[in-house]
DNA sequence: GTCTATACCACGATAGAC
DNA sequence: GTCTATCGTGGTATAGAC
C-alpha cells in the first residue's frame, strides 16, 4: 500500500478494541461488587489503565459504559433463549404439547449459565441486582434488551399453562422473576443464614433444583378470585 | 429564664424529634426511588427542610441515616414475625403438627403487609432493593437488622419440612427470599411486560397468589442427590 | 479517529461559629 | 442544637495533541 491508507485500523496510537474490553472488564467488575453509583468513573478508568476522558470517547460516559457492558452478554444469552423458546414451539408443533419446565428451562437457564462463560461470573450478580438496584432511568434502559425474548417467553408460559389466569400469570410470574433473579444477585444472605457453604454459582445445581420447584408453583389451580370472569386472553373485557 | 437555661429542651431553637422525622421520611422515600447512593444529602435535607450538618448531628452521616430508615420500620415487623412463627410453634405444641404455609405466612405477611403502615410503601420498595442494591458493607448493616428473626424462620421451616435435605433447603429459601423480595422490590417490570394493572402494593393479593405457590414448591420431594448420605439432620441415610 | 490534560460544578464530610 | 465555610472527590465536558 502506499501513502493514502485506505485500511482505518491499521496503526492506531493505541488498540481501539483493546481499550474498550479493558474498561469493559473493569467496569463490570466494579459495578458488580458496588452498584451503579457505588463506583466512580476514575476508579474504572483506573483499574483498566485507560485515561479518563478516552471511557467518555468511547462510551459517552458513565451510563454508556453501564449499557455496553450489558450488552456484551446479554446480546448472545437472547439468541440462546430464542433458540430454545423455538425448540419448545417445535416440540409442541411435533406432539400437540408444551412443557412449562421446558419453557422455564429455555428462559431461566441461559440466564443462570452465563456464569459459564469467561469472566462473566461478576455480570451474572450485577444483571441480578440490576433489575431492582438503580435508578428507575437505568433500569428501563437496561429492560430494553431483554424486551422481545421476554414479551417472548411470558407469550409462550400464558399458552403452556392454559389454567391460569392473567392474574396468576401475574403472581407466578413474580415468583420466577423473583428466584430467578436472587440467585443470579447471589447476595450472599443464605449462605449465611444456613451457615452452609452451597453456592448460587454452581449453574447445575442451581438449574437442577429451581426448576421443578418453580413448575410445581405454576402446576397450582388457579387461585383468581374469578368474580364475573377475570380470566385470561381473549375478549378482556373489563 | 435568665443567661443559663437548666432545660435542655424547653425551647430549642427547632424540635428535635421534628427534624428527625422530617429527615426519616423524606430519606425513606428519596432512598426508595434512587437507591443509597443515588441521592445525595443535600437533597434528603432540602427536602426535609433542614440543614445539611444538622442531618449530620442526628445520624452521624448518611449510612446512619439509612440505616435508621430502616430501624424504624423494622424493628416492629420483627416483632410481628416473632409473634406469629410463636404462634406457629404453639399451634405445633397443641396438634404435633407444623404447618409450612402458616410459617411462611408468619415471615412473609408482615414484610409485605408493611405497606399497610402509614407511609411505608416507599419502605416496601427499598427494603425489597436493599437486599441486593448496596455495596456488601451497606447489606451487611441492613441484613443484622433482620438476623435473629431470620434465623428463627430457617430453623422453624426446616422442621416444618423434614422431607427436605440441607441442599434443597437452599434452593427452595432462594425461591422464597426471591419472591418475597422480588414483590417487595416492585420494579414494575412485569407490569410491563404483561401489560396489565396488577399491583405489587396489593398486600393481600400478593399473600393469597404467593404463599400456596411457594408452599408447592415446598412440597416438592428432595432433589438433592444424596450420594453418600448428604441428607439433613441427624442420621436420616438416603 | 484516538487519546491526554484540564476545568467545571455537585457531592459527603467536618470544624468551628452562633 | 443548628448553621456557615471549607476540603477532597465525584461525573461530565472541552481543547487540542497524535
């Protein structure tokens, strides 16, 4: 090649690329073990060795640098649930039938087995804390990348368990959400109550004993005061 | 009065008692909606009225103050929980019977039905983010708050369900502890997401849809994988 | 396009006047 | 018991070097 580069990349004063995974690393890190606001920006720019006002070149400040770090995971753990969300659609295409333990499988387990991937040990405890820790603002920005895979699963959980009514939808909802997300969190809190030594971050057993107990809570009758009518899909009238 | 006045509180400059309330509720509500530290204590005191040092000489700075926050409300529901996992154990005492619904009833109801307090949904909320939002100092102080209560719970459940190893006790608490605090949290996600009005603030609702969910989940049999004995208490081999 | 140096205002905390 | 003044540090923004 001569004079006019016409490669963009080809000699950088430093490694682009390079400078984003390392403030990615460390702010994800940071943000796992002190929350959004807990860290500061030059302590992240710090850890990674990066100068501070490159992170605000790279990310647009502190906000940018959280959502970038969401998106590095999250992006791939919606393909893997879209994946196996369609692997129960199929399965109820081939046999008339649709597992709810398979259809809480496909949702819950690529979000409890993304502590397998490297390094992502510290994501899964801050995506857990994230869907109550910071302020409303964040957390919306956070929610939209989950959006579609879980308008998604709620769809197909409502069609798996045709007993339910919209308001138990609700509740049970509340409970997968809810044990989904505190063993991702991992506070610490029973560990330390029991005074045991299991850990949330074994995926394994996480999957192995969550599941069929949060199916057994979606196998009970509906429990909607249904006055009038009150159940689901359809014709909602009021 | 003359020059020395010999009561201390016969006209203070402003009621202390005041001040203070002012600081807790405004702290309470500022807390809930941006988290510890996404509100800053110029804020709490601008809108409680009062100095910024004076907030200062009350709760010595504001770890003090939230963690005050949470005394005030806390120390009450503890009283509540203690009352009714008593209740349990006499009702135990009486039929030789230990009923997981109703020890479950006893730990969860007053922690949701504390929104029924005056003034106290903003607590529910934060108290449902503390559990995963600080950094793990700010937790720690908040979790001793709850301790002995806690562990009164784990210890009177677990023998309400003597078919459940040391293993399954864990997960199944992680679904409790995670729906408990997961509705107190009240994110507004599932609102969202199911596009529907049921509100998390609905105390009695949250009860009536929880507890036989979570009692499901509680009747389910070991899952653990008893290699060896690994079961609980005493000498129960597989 | 990538990064460094630096300046800006708001924050939590404290000392000392009233 | 309350307030003012002040200090070090936080997030953000910009000017300009490479």
């Amino acid at each position: 090649m001569q004079s006019s580069d016409p490669i963009p990349s080809a000699a950088p004063t430093h490694d682009p690329a390079e400078t984003r995974s390392r403030l990615l690393d460390a702010a994800e890190q940071l943000f796992a073990e002190h929350g959004f606001n807990g860290v500061s920006m030059r302590t992240i720019t710090g850890t990674a060795g990066v100068n501070l006002a490159a992170a605000h070149y790279h990310f647009q400040g502190k906000e940018g640098l959280y959502r970038a770090v969401f998106e590095r995971r999250v992006v791939p753990m919606n393909e893997e649930r879209a994946r196996l969300l369609q692997a129960c659609l199929d399965e109820e295409a081939r046999t008339g039938q649709l597992d709810p333990s398979a259809v809480l499988d496909a949702f819950i387990g690529p979000a409890i087995r993304i502590s397998a991937a490297p390094g992502a040990d510290n994501f899964r405890r801050l995506s857990g804390r994230a869907s109550a820790d910071p302020s409303p603002e964040a957390r919306r920005t956070i929610y939209e990348l989950y959006d579609t895979v879980a308008a998604r699963f709620v769809d197909i959980l409502a069609r798996a368990c045709p007993h339910l009514a919209q308001e138990d939808l609700f509740w049970r909802l509340a409970c997968i959400y809810g044990a989904m997300m505190y063993v991702r969190a991992d506070s610490g809190r029973l560990q330390q109550l029991l005074g045991s030594e299991y850990s949330m971050a074994d995926s394994s057993a996480a999957m192995h004993h969550i599941i069929p107990v949060l199916a057994a809570g979606l196998a009970v009758p509906s429990l909607a005061k249904s006055r009038g009518k009150g159940k689901r899909r359809s014709s909602r009238g009021s």
